[in-house]
C-alpha cells in the first residue's frame, strides 16, 4: 500500500486579487472557528480510513494563515491522531506574505509544518498593484527571511507569467529577485483571464500578445536554470532534492484526500469534489456526502496527459505496466508523436517522449493530438 496525500482547502483571504477565481471568502472571521472544528470532525467519516499512511498535507486556500498558528496546528495534530504521517512527510503552508509574525512562524514550525510556499506573483510594484496584491516586495523578501529565521529551509515562492503589458525583463527581475532571496521551488504560472474577475473584465484574450507570452515562459525557464531552479513540470522548478512532493502526487496519479469545500480527491481510483459552499460543508451532519463524483481516475487518457506535463516525460515501459493490454495504442501515440520532433516540439525515442519547453506552450494541442 503506498502513501497518501492530503489537501486541506482553508477558504478564507483578507481581500480578493482581481485575477483570481479561487473559491475564498473575504470578511468572514467569525467562521475560523467553526470552520477548524468543521474540518477536524469531518476526519472521524472520511472515505481514506483511520491509520493509513501519509506522506504529504497541504493547506492552501484561500490564505491559511488567516486561521491563525493555533488552529493549523489544531488541525495538523487532528491529522496525526488520525493517520500515520511519515516522519519525512512534507507539510506545506500556503501564506500570504503579509501580516505574519516570527512568534507565528516559529510557532507553525514547531507545530510540524515544514515547507511554506508565499504568492509573490511578482517583484514589480506596479504589477502587484493590477493584480490587486496587497503587499509590497520588500515585504515579502521579509516574509521569506523571517520563515528561514523560524526554521523553514523548504520554501516556494509562486510568480505569474504572461501579464498584459508585461516585458520579458520585468519577467526576468522577479526571477532575479526569488533566487536573491534563495528559496528552494518557484511556481511559474502562465496568466489565464478567469471568468466573472475583475480581470476577465478589464482585458479580453487579444490583449495578451501570444508571441511576448512565449517569449517570456522561454526566457523566464531558461534563466530559473542557469539560477540553479531544474524545471520538473510545465511551471514548476526546483533547487535539487526539492521537487513538490504533493505536486508531483497529482501528476502521477497518486491517491490524495481533499477536505473543505471546493477540494477534490482521488482516492481508491474515484475522483470527487465538495461543492463550493462553505455554508453546506459547516451544516453537514456527515460532509462526506456532499463531493459530486467526477468518474474513474488514473485512466490511460489522464496518465498519458499528466505525465506529458513533467519534464521526465511519458515512459512506454511504465504505461504498458499500468496497461498491458494496450501496446497497440501505445504504438499509435508513439507513431504520432514522431512527426512533431521535427517541428522541435518533443523529443521521442522507443521508451519515452518528452515535451520540449516550445512543446509545453502548446501542451493542451500536443496531447490532444497524441490521445485522439
Ligand atoms: S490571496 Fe490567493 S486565494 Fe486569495 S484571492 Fe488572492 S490569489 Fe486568490
């Protein structure tokens, strides 16, 4: 039996960014507490049993900080009443880099958190003002210094790529600005208009110029690697040994628990996701039959997509131990990936294909072409 993941989804921000569609309640701090105590008792009925192993927890939100040190640990001991979390698990906090304190950081270290991941978004101050970001770059070079000196040596930051108006240099500053900092992972996340956001209302697609997009994805991988950040997946890139362990758990299928309203779960090969309604989850006598069922996971389609995503590419000799029935197909998707590394798109031997960089612009495209 392997290990499992868990996502805990902490619904709450201090303000809403103009870009984002993330299901967050902003003003709602009378719900921390029922909403902690909503979480740690919805672990008594939950579809991955008592005692399993886990290897990764994640809280992202929404903002978990706002919870406040006290809860996360609540929670985070909750869960290891609960399960047998490894002794090497990694234990990620997403946070909004202001508002937070050496006391708190010190106090979510010592609780067992061990990885802290900051959206940063970008180090130009008038980009964080469009994007609606409420703290300043300084402030979140502060951020990252004061969870190092809490004891935090496993630290992300998240950028945004593709702006409108955005230069391939103020790209390449923020890039300069993370590795100045020494963080070990960056999330590099292309810009994507989210419908009913500010965003989506302010700029429609034909103000995002494709060519300066591609321009900067290429430029900002490029320079992450001569900084030392190896790129594991489409926007993701890491320091050695320092690769997301939950993250790579959604790309490799493996199975993870979601808990809170608008987290999803894949566990014993069904995918389901709790509605986006706090409301429903906090008055559930059991929430565990709210999630909408969303089919079988870990299918062919799904293994040969996600894995298309991450640099180490599709391997035949692990799809064809998942699915031995299926050589023919296999032959079919290698025979129509062979054109495309002409067009510098993949690279493609008998055992594995891998997505160049100019490749993982056109993923969705790619795969689409090689599954159907
Ligand atoms: S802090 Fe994160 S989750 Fe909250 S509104 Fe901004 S982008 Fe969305």
């Amino acid at each position: 039996m392997g290990s499992y993941g868990i996502y805990i989804h902490i619904p709450f921000c201090p303000s809403r960014c103009d870009y984002c569609d993330f299901y967050t309640l902003t003003g709602c701090g009378q719900l921390f507490e029922p909403y902690t105590q909503a979480v740690i008792a919805s672990l008594q009925t939950a579809p991955l049993p008592g005692g399993s192993r886990v290897d990764s927890i994640y809280f992202g939100g929404g903002t978990p900080t706002m919870l406040g040190a006290g809860r996360l640990t609540a929670l985070l001991q909750a869960l290891r009443q609960q399960y047998q979390v490894a002794p090497d698990a990694e234990i990620t906090l997403e946070a909004n880099p202001v508002a937070l304190t050496l006391p708190m950081l010190q106090q979510l270290r010592a609780g067992g958190f061990n990885r802290i991941s900051f959206g940063l978004q970008s180090s130009s101050a008038g980009q964080l003002q469009e994007l609606g970001r409420t703290h300043t770059a300084d402030g979140a070079a502060q951020a990252v210094a004061l969870a190092r000196q809490a004891g935090f040596l496993n630290i992300s930051l998240d950028i945004m790529l593709g702006l409108p108006r955005q230069s391939v240099q103020e790209v390449l500053d923020t890039v300069e600005f993370c590795a100045r900092q020494q963080v070990q992972h960056l999330s590099a996340y292309m810009l994507k208009l989210e419908e009913n956001t500010p965003f989506a209302a302010r700029y429609t697609e034909t103000d995002i110029d494709e060519e300066v997009q591609r321009e900067i994805y290429l430029a900002a991988a490029r320079r992450l690697e001569e900084l030392g950040y190896a790129q594991y997946e489409i926007s993701n890139f890491a320091q050695p040994g320092y690769a997301s362990r939950h993250n790579l758990k959604y790309w490799n299928c493996q199975e993870y628990l979601g808990i809170g309203p608008a987290a999803s779960s894949f566990l014993e090969g069904r995918r389901f996701t709790f509605p986006r309604d706090i409301e429903a989850f906090l008055s559930a006598a059991n929430p565990w039959q709210l999630p909408v069922e969303e089919g079988p996971g870990g299918d062919w389609e799904e293994r040969v997509m996600m894995s298309l995503r991450l640099t180490q590419g599709l391997c035949r000799t692990d799809l064809l131990a998942l699915f031995p029935g299926k050589a023919g197909e296999a032959d079919a998707l290698w025979g129509r990936a062979a054109p495309l590394m002409s067009a510098g798109l993949l690279t493609c031997t008998p055992e594995r294909i891998v997505l160049t960089r100019e490749g993982f612009l056109l993923s969705n495209s790619i795969i689409a072409h090689l599954l159907w």
